[in-house]
C-alpha cells in the first residue's frame, strides 16, 4: 500500500494550488446560507435624532422640570401623533407636548418623552406627573444602527440578522462566492442497475447542499477512466466530487482517471479511519475529491478533509454543535491515523453520555443511523478509556436515555 | 397596560386549540431540512449474506489453518473479481479463492478474506502467508444496515444520513409537515413609503425560511383593520405573521383586526423583555403571530414564543448551539419578565467571555450585529453579576478577543 498522507500536511499543500470559488452577485433575497464574498460594512447611523423608546409625550425636559404626582405640569398637547418612520417637520414649542409611539423620532425642540403612564390627557392638554430628564426615553443617534458595523466578513454565512442590516443599508444584493459541486457515481454496477439501491450519492448531494453548496449535477459512469476523464473535463463546477473506484485494490478506475488529467497537485491515500482511500487533487485551481463509496467512509472524508479544505479557503462552514460527553465504554482507533469515530450521546440523570458505535466498518449505515455524534481521535492517541471525557461532533439530536 | 400573559403559561393552552400542520408527499431529493410527518422504521437487514471489508481474498478458513509466513498455503485463484453490488451465484470449492474487493458479498463456501497484503498472486494461484479465522476480515449480516433502526422520527428534521436510509429502503419520496407562513407589514409609513427601508419582514423571513419554514408570502397593508382582516382570511398557510401595529399605546391596529377575526384562542401581551406587545391567536386550528416591527422585539419573539410553539406542535425545530461563558459585567433584566438579553461571546485566553450588548433597546438592529447570542433570563432572575456563568444560545461565530 502506498505512503499514507496526514490530512494536517496535505491540505495545506492542497491550498497553494487553490482558487477561492467564483464569485457571482446574487438578490438579496436568495442570499441566505450562500458565503459572503465581500465585507460589508455599516454606513450610517439610526436614528439620526433622539428616538421615542416608549409610548407617551415627547416634551422638553426643562417644561416639566417641577412635574410630580401632586403637582403636574399642564402642557399644550399638539394634534400630531409621531409614530415610527413618520417624517419630520414638526418643531415643538415651549409648553408644547406631542404624542409618540415607540421609535417616533423627536421633533425638533423636544429633547425627552413622558411615558403614557405618567400623563393624563386633558381637553386640549396633557398633565405631565412625572420629571423626566433629558434624553430620558429617548434613544441617542446611532444606538439602533451605527456606522462601522461588521454586517458579513467575506467568507460569512450570510444569517437572517446580515439579511437585515444588507436591506436596511438599501442594498437589494450581494457577492457571494458561487460554490458549485458536481457529483459522479463511478461503477459498472451502478449503471447496470445490479447495485442494490445505491444511496451514498444522494448522501452526499444532501451534506453539500446543507452546507451552502449547490449541487448542479448528479451523474454516473461505468469503470471507464476514459469515461471518467472526458466527465471530469466537460464541467464548470468549483468542486467536483467522485464516488466509488478509489478502492487501493484493483479497482482504482477514478484515481487513475484524475492522475491523466495531470492535476496540479493529487493525493491518494489519507492516513485517516475510516476514509484511507480518499483522493484529493486540484485540477485548472478547482479542487476534486474522489472518495469511497461506502457512507462511513464517504462521511469521514466530508468532515475531516472537504470540511477542513473549504475552511481553508476561507468559506466558514458551521460547525456541528459539540458538547462533551462520557465514554460508556472503550473506544479504540489505530495509531498514526485520523479517527473518525462513531457515538451515540444521550442524557442520564442529567449527565451525557457517548456510546461509541464502531460496529459494521466503513459501509455500515446502520453505525450512523445508530449514532448521532462522531469523536476525532487525534493521530498520536489509539483512543480513550471507558469512562473519560470526550469532545463529541453532534451531527443529529441527543435523546435521553 | 393590560395583563402580562407568562410563555409558559400560554403556550400550552394555545397548544390546546391549535392542529397540527398539514401534511404534503415531498420527493426524497427535496425532503432535506424539511420536517417527516412520518416515522420510518429499516425494513431490511444489509449484508444480507457475509460481507468483505478488505481488498483481498474469499477462502474457506479450514484451508488456511496452517498457512504462515513460512509455509504459506497455494490456493487456486479463480478468474472472477467479486465487487461490491456484484450479483451472487459463484460457490467457492475447497482450496479455491476469489479475489473479492471491500464491500464485495463473500460467495457461497467462503466464509474468511485474506487481505490483500497477506497473499502473493503467482501464476494461476495465490499463496496464503497467514492464516485467517472464520469471519475474519467479514462483516456479520446486519452490521451495515439493520432491521429496525429508527429513520426519521415523526416532526424530526431530515438529514442527510436519513436520506441515505429513506434511498436504501427504496423510497423516492416522504410525508412532511406542509409548513408555510404569510407575512404581512402593516403601517401606512410602510405602504407610503416614508418609513425608512423597513428591514424587520426579511429578518423574519429568513429565520423561518432557515428553520424550515417556507415563506409563501409577503405583503403590506396600511393602518386599516379591514384590509388586515380581509388579507388574513384570505390565506391558506399554515402560520400566518404580522409584523408592525401591536404597541400598546394608540396604534393596535393590528391586535384589533385579529380580536376582531374571532380568534379560538388569543393572547395580547408576554412577560417578555422585548417584545411584551407580542400577540398570537389561533384561527381555525392554525396559529398567527402578531410582532413588533423592531427587530429585537422580534426576534425575542421569535426565540421565546414562536419557537417553542412549533416545537410544542412536536416540530423539533433545531436550536442554536449552546455554551456556557463567563459575564464581564452585570446583566440586568426586569422581574417578572422573561429576558432576551443580548450579548457577545468571545474567547480570551482560552475562556469563553459574554459581554452584554444591551444598550439602544427593542429597536437596535446594531446590538444584534455587535453580539452574537442571547441568554435567556427566567421570570424570578432580575439578571446576573459580573464573572457568573451563563448559557449562551449562539445566532452568530464567537471569535478571539
């Protein structure tokens, strides 16, 4: 068997023969989950004048200075009901109040606004019960909005709150970056229809696209490293995606495909379990990832090189939650690789627990559908003892016992 | 001001008048993220016979018992290559082997693999250097895939590994909740356009959307009880919001509008700070949601009353990650309110510190950019001091100092 390589050692090397992604300009409205391609940054201030936090009277402090229960102060209250957005023009005089909802700019003259509670409206006035200083309930310039605010770094996950501040900066789009995947099912088996129910490709397709990569294509080719090659070719995708044909064994159509391709830069072989037969290249700057078709494996390599690799280029993927949690048992890997390492995490009288779930190898499906959380073991550790503390990746929900 | 209604007290009786959502058939490809009405139970057990899980060599593990470095065991080779998905039907006779790749089903007689690296290819034969037991380098029928596991359980969020499952039991499609949401932005400053690019519809958007939600929907009225009733009734989704005209001073329009649709259940005001002039109402068995326009005051209505609501209809809807953090300095709420306190998580020498970002009120837009998560303060707690520990729900990325 070939030389393993370290995931810390190739990714890097990986990254100087990268391109970041295209980018493209997208609406505002379909920007959500996409990746940033520019920093955007706050550019004014709101309110641009003190603001109404309350319901009540905007008034000038100085008037109701001597206002209390026992002695209110009667003010002329204006015909105008300021609410928010409502434009400006009016200027308040002297012994003046107006009524203001909350997020009412002031008026001009007006500098602090008596709550509803502390008023009685009055024929054509209002009795002030209470004193209340200046700028008290009001909001000062630029509390709600102000200029210099991160809205997204480039290479953010665009949230609904960036969403917001992007339409309150008037902006009706965004450049993001376009992350494009295009997914090759490789086998004689497959397009003959004898493999039974093939489902790592849909897999696949629904981690990428639950990470803001729009999957455009899913094909699938016989073992024919022509085939593969002119597949490969025809594309325009950032990332592509081969599956299946990278066993060390004979059956190495993909791998052997990509070498006549002359990528810039290809691994084969991670020293990583499970996942060892995965493929990494960089083909015209764009990367290429062949892996196993077996889901274990196919789920290792996401996590522990796609994931990194997009990472590095600058695209901050989310993260799983993680949460610590104690082995209910042994958990073993072998020393010099990468663990990827299957559990299940539950809650007993109030403490979580990790199961580990390594039954079944690289093609068990059933480890996942058992398991809701995988451990990565370090290369130098052949794993952790009954009863220690580990970090757990939740890629599903923690139930109780 | 009216009676507060406490989250945890109205919940449950709205709960009592609401339906759960309609269901909908979905094709799998389009069911991630999406929320089963169904449970799905494995129906099957994979491998249905012996498995491989080398590269290497199906023999039978009685004519290899003596085979050893020093005295390896020549073996006639046969001329098939068994992969994975191969279709059975070849018996593997005493001191025969079959070359068999990972994942390929062991044929009829083998019951071992010798790996590859444990055997020398020469001419017709194959030379064993070491032996193997039985089932050795084999999987167990049911390790990959297994009788019984749960798939998607009814309301849980589908995943990619329950994809996978939903394929390998041959389903091309599944039951889901139907959830949709009308939004509707009510003022005459919207619709005149003099308020100053209202943002607070896409920010609610873009959260439902984010939580699965599918928004159908989004319109704006004026100031008019009618033409709200009118639009609400006209609707046929499952959830129905509207954002603006809930304050507790003059403009109710919007309260007033619902009142007046004869709602099965109602509430008008939480103990929740912001947003304590939050309204839902049922209406025939589907639940609507009245919020503020100001973007925190929705979005604490978001977080405290809609979310646990979908989730009390059995909908798991996600939860951010959580972690715990250190305060640098006091956090203050009201008594008998249920506090959405924002603030912003960053890591200083390995710890994880919580600075509040408090200041600018319901309307500060900017204090959700600056933080990047929320505590949420029970009823009895007037807030924490500096250097306690809370729990931080995570909208945002937590970066270094």
């Amino acid at each position: 068997m070939r030389r393993l390589h370290r995931v810390s050692e190739a990714l890097p090397r990986a990254l100087q023969h990268l391109r970041p992604p295209p980018e493209l300009e997208v609406p505002l409205a379909s920007a959500l989950g996409m990746y940033a391609a520019e920093r955007v940054v706050s550019s004014f201030k709101l309110p641009p004048a003190p603001k109404s936090v309350v319901d009540g009277y905007a008034v000038r402090a100085a008037d109701v200075e001597a206002a209390s229960q026992h002695s209110p102060v009667p003010l002329r209250l204006r015909g105008e009901l300021l609410r928010p957005g409502s434009r400006g023009g009016l200027s308040l005089g002297p012994g003046e109040a107006v009524k203001v909802e909350t997020g009412a700019l002031l008026p001009e003259g007006a500098d602090a606004v008596v709550p509803v509670e502390d008023a009685v409206e009055e024929g054509g006035g209002v009795l002030v019960l209470r004193k209340v200083t200046r700028l008290e309930n009001g909001s000062l310039p630029g509390e709600e909005y102000d200029e210099g605010l991160v809205i997204v770094e480039r290479g953010s996950r665009v949230t609904p709150v960036a969403i917001a501040a992007l339409a309150l900066e008037g902006r009706g789009s965004l450049r993001v970056y376009n992350l494009e995947a295009r997914l090759l099912n490789v086998g004689d088996e497959i397009v003959s229809g004898t493999y039974f129910r093939p489902f790592t490709h849909l897999f696949l397709a629904s981690w990428l696209e639950q990470h803001g990569v729009r999957v455009v294509e899913v094909s699938q080719v016989g073992d024919d490293e022509e085939a593969v090659r002119e597949w490969v070719s025809r594309g325009g995708s950032y990332l592509t995606v081969l599956i299946g044909g990278t066993s060390m064994g004979g059956h190495e159509v993909t791998v052997r495909a990509v070498e006549g391709l002359n990528p810039e830069f290809m691994v084969h072989g991670f020293a990583v379990q499970p996942g060892k037969t995965a493929c990494l290249a960089v083909l015209g700057g764009r990367p290429l990832v062949a892996l196993s078709g077996l889901p274990v494996a196919a789920m290792s390599t996401l996590e522990l090189v796609v994931r990194p690799l997009l990472r590095g280029l600058g695209l901050r993927l989310p993260e799983y939650p993680r949460v610590l949690a104690r082995l209910t048992r042994r958990l073993t890997t072998k020393a010099g690789l990468l663990g990827f390492a299957r559990v299940r995490v539950f809650e007993r009288n109030g403490e979580l627990l990790a199961e580990p779930v390594m039954v079944g190898g690289s093609g068990s499906l059933a480890s996942l559908l058992r398991g809701n959380g995988f451990v990565v073991v370090p290369e130098e550790v052949e794993g952790f003892d009954e009863g220690e503390v580990v970090e757990v990746h939740l890629y599903g929900e923690v139930l109780a016992a």
